[in-house]
C-alpha cells in the first residue's frame, strides 16, 4: 500500500483597506492614484513632536468587519494600541502602529461551501506604511501617500487544506467586508491583499518549513503561488514531529510562475512590540456604542440582501437561470450591476428576456470573468458598457459574429478593457460576418484530405473522431464559420 500523500496546511493574513475618507491616525486623505508624496502630513511621516489621533470612523468599520466575522469585540477588555518596530525606506517613522496581544476583534469563522469552518484567529487595525518602486539602475523611489492609510489585519487559523479552499475563503471573506461596509475590497487599488502561511504535513507528524506568500493581490496569483508552493514544498526538507521549522518569506513572480525567496520570517521579539505612549487604551465598555450601530447596520444590511434574494429569485425564473448563476449575478452582484445593466441593455434592443439571460450569464460567469481575475479580481477594470455588450449580444444572435469570435476574440481579448463599438472591433480584423459556404467547404475539404486516418475511424464507426475534424475546421476559419454549416457539409463529405 502507498503512503498518504502529504497533507497541505494553509492559514492566511489578509490586510482590508478600511472604506474611510481620512487616514487612520491624521486628517490626510485617502485618494487612489494621487500624485506622489502629496498626501502626506507631519504625524503620517512621524516627525518628531506630532501625534496621533484615532479614526473613529475606521474604528467603527473595523468593528462592523469584526462583528461581520462573528468576531467577539474587545473580548480581553481593553484595546491596546502598539509599536511594531522595523526599518524599511517605505515607514518613514521606523515603526507601524498595530496591534498586538490585545486585538479589536477575535475568535470569529467564516463557512465554505463544503462544511469547512474556517477560524478567524483575530482582526486587529493599524496603519499602512507607503510604496517602494524599484526603478532602473538600482534606484528606489517612494511614496508615502499610504502611509497611515487604516488596514484591517485578518488572521485565520490553519484551517485550509487546498488552493481552491483558499480562494473561496478570500471571495466569501470579501463579500462579507463588502456587505459591512467595512471596504470595496478593490484588489486592483491594493484594498485587499492576501498572504498565505503553506506548509506540509505527513501522516507521522513531519512537516516542512512554512512559506509566507507576501502581498498577493489577485485570486487568480493566490491560487497558482498556493499550488506552486505546495508542490515545491514536497521536496523537503521535512522536521521531525514536535519540532518547530523554520519560516521563510516569498514573493510571487507572476511572470515566470514560480515563488521567489525573500527573506528569513521574523519573529515576535524581532520587532521589538511596545505599548503606543501616543495612543490611550479603549476600555471596552467605549466600544458598546461601535458595536450597537454595528449590530444595526449588519441586520439592515442583511435585510436589503434577504429582500433583493427574493427579487432575484423572481428574475431568475423570468431569465431561466441556474440557481448558483442568479446567487452570483443577483444577490451577491459580483459584478457591481454590470450584469443587470447589459441585460436592460439588450432587452431594450429588442433581445428576448430568456434568450439575453443565459447569454449574458454565460458571459459574466466565463470569458469575461476570467478577463477580470487576470487583473486583479476588479469589476471596475471592465471599461465595456453595458450599451457595448448589448451590441455584442445583437451581432452574435444576428449571425453576424459567431458565438466563438465573440468568445474568443470579444470577450477573452482586449476589448472588454476598452469597449466601443464591437462591430468596429471584429471588422478592423476581418471577424466581422459568418464565412461563405464556398469558403467553409474548401476548409472542409482541406482538413479531410490532410486526416486520413481520422476519416477511416469515422467510416468504420467511431464517430467520437468527428469532433477533430470540427475542430481543426474550426481553427482554420478563426471561429468564423457556423458550426451547423461545418457539420453538414462533412456529414457530405464523409
């Protein structure tokens, strides 16, 4: 008998940009893609003599995330405000203020799909440190707009066993600090940033060191560093059961595929934690209020959600949609209205309610899904109005425009990145109208000359072969070709 394959062991720590206005400890605004340096001030720089001051309005969203969790708020009493002390060209103060034995919020869990319950360690606020840019020449250029920015640091447990447990973690936690209000999670603005601990274990208790994964801002990069990790970890070596092994950190290079090494983890007692003398203790009892609006507004929340389920049952039996198509389109919205918004779009051009449905559906939840995850998970990267995917919709029911130009050269392309007239688009490269029967019956007749020996499977009974020669025609027409026209005319042929 083999033995077990080893088992992957997976807890993440995921750093939540709070949805406020201002910074965590200053007055500076928190605006995306603002000039460099420009929006910064003497207490998120730490000059000497300047002093912090609480964000009630990211302490009240931290609370609402916390309770989101299922968290318990302030469980030790009060909260505590800490230094985490490092040096790096990014925090200019040489420390970050956090958390750390006496966190906002612990002991919460989130549910996946198959039963796991995944534990929410703690969640606990501190401020961002700015951005390093690696130019050429060994030049480093830094902006410290994001210093101070207010962050909340979610911590599970190793409770994941896969890569795909692991992104269904990250999608179901950000639905959950979408419906607090807590943040808009946009992981193309860094809003949301994952870092899994990986690590292996057999069945005698030998594990191997654990890799933290830094600063993944993608579903898509969390779930190919996690698979990668987890093989490259296979190779050992492996630590005897009761020993402690050793922690590394790695970057992800998305380009080449592979995790990098970084660095040796650090510990606790490597970064020197000491009470903030700036920031004053929260007694609990401060907190009561925080939680009561929390309270409020999660059960309003869940209200509207509960009331629009309802009303996107009815569209789904009106649209026939799949159960799981109409969570994921309607109640959740994953795609910020863009679903509900082309569909209006291509009915009132005169598309059938039933027949633009599923079309649309099929979309959203395929090509032009996975156009979004390539960068970054970000609906908000989509730049195809909702007008634009209507006229894709009409060249597509048209006949203008098969359904596989449209999928491959529409949608999986670089279109849905600029919109404008679809038409236009497929035309500038001759995609525009199906082919012409004598063209399809050349390449048809083409593909069965070069395939002999598929052709003998066919006329001797194997007509699972026939999809090659579908195929192969297919790819010679670039998708252009009606697929019905391709097998009547080698149903002739053959």
């Amino acid at each position: 008998m083999s033995a077990r394959p080893p088992r992957l062991v997976v807890g993440v720590e995921v750093h939540v940009q709070l949805a406020t206005r201002t910074k965590a400890f200053c007055a500076c605004p928190v605006e995306f893609g603002a000039e460099p340096n420009a929006l910064c001030c003497p207490v998120c720089l730490g000059h000497p003599g300047a002093l912090p001051t609480l964000n009630r309005g990211a302490l009240a969203a931290a609370v609402r995330a916390g309770l989101a969790l299922g968290c318990a708020v302030a469980p030790r009493g009060a909260v505590r405000w800490d230094r985490k002390n490092y040096f790096y060209p990014d925090l200019p103060k040489g420390y970050q203020i956090t958390q750390y034995d006496h966190p906002l919020c612990e002991n919460g869990a989130l549910a996946l799909s198959d039963g796991t319950r995944v534990r929410i360690r703690r969640a606990h606020l501190e401020e961002d440190t700015g951005k390093s840019s690696h130019a050429g020449d060994g030049e480093t250029l830094v902006d410290f707009n994001r210093c101070g920015v207010p962050l909340l640091e979610i911590v599970t447990e190793p409770d994941l066993g896969s890569a795909a447990a692991v992104e269904e973690y990250l999608r179901l936690l950000r639905d959950r600090m979408i419906l607090a209000g807590a943040s808009s999670c946009s992981m193309e603005k860094g809003e949301m940033r994952c870092e899994p601990n990986v690590s292996l274990v057999r069945g005698d208790g030998s594990s191997t060191g654990i890799s933290e994964l830094k600063n993944l801002n993608s579903f898509a990069a969390v779930r190919a560093a996690v698979a990668f990790e987890a093989k490259r970890l296979e190779e050992g070596p492996w630590h005897p059961a009761g020993a402690a092994p050793p922690r590394t950190t790695y970057g992800w290079d998305d380009a080449g595929g592979r995790t990098i090494l970084q660095r040796t983890k650090e510990t606790a007692a490597d970064y020197r934690y000491f009470p903030e003398p700036d920031l004053p203790d929260l007694p609990a009892e401060a907190l009561a209020g925080f939680v009561a609006e929390g309270r409020a507004a999660l059960a309003a929340a869940d209200a509207d959600r509960s009331a629009a389920a309802g009303r996107a049952r009815a569209e789904a039996v009106r649209l026939g949609l799949a159960a799981d198509q109409a969570d994921l389109l309607l109640v959740r919205d994953l795609t910020g209205g863009r679903f509900a918004a082309a569909l209006a779009a291509a009915e009132g051009a005169g598309a059938p309610a039933a027949e633009a449905g599923p079309a649309l559906a099929g979309w959203f939840l395929g090509p032009l899904a996975g156009w979004v995850n390539g960068r970054g998970g970000d609906w908000a990267a989509l730049r195809a109005s909702a007008g634009d995917l209507a006229a894709a919709l009409g060249l597509q029911r048209t006949g203008k425009a098969t359904a596989q130009v449209v999928k491959e050269h529409l949608l999986a392309g670089e279109w849905p990145g600029t919109g404008g007239d679809p038409a236009a688009f497929l035309a500038g490269r001759g995609l525009l109208g199906g082919a012409g029967e004598e063209a399809v019956r050349a390449a048809c007749a083409e593909v069965v000359a070069a395939n002999p020996d598929v052709v003998a499977k066919i006329r001797a009974g194997k007509t699972a072969a026939r999809g090659a020669l579908v195929g192969q025609v297919m790819k010679r027409m670039r998708g252009t070709a009606d697929p019905g026209a391709v097998n009547r005319i080698l149903d002739g042929l053959l």
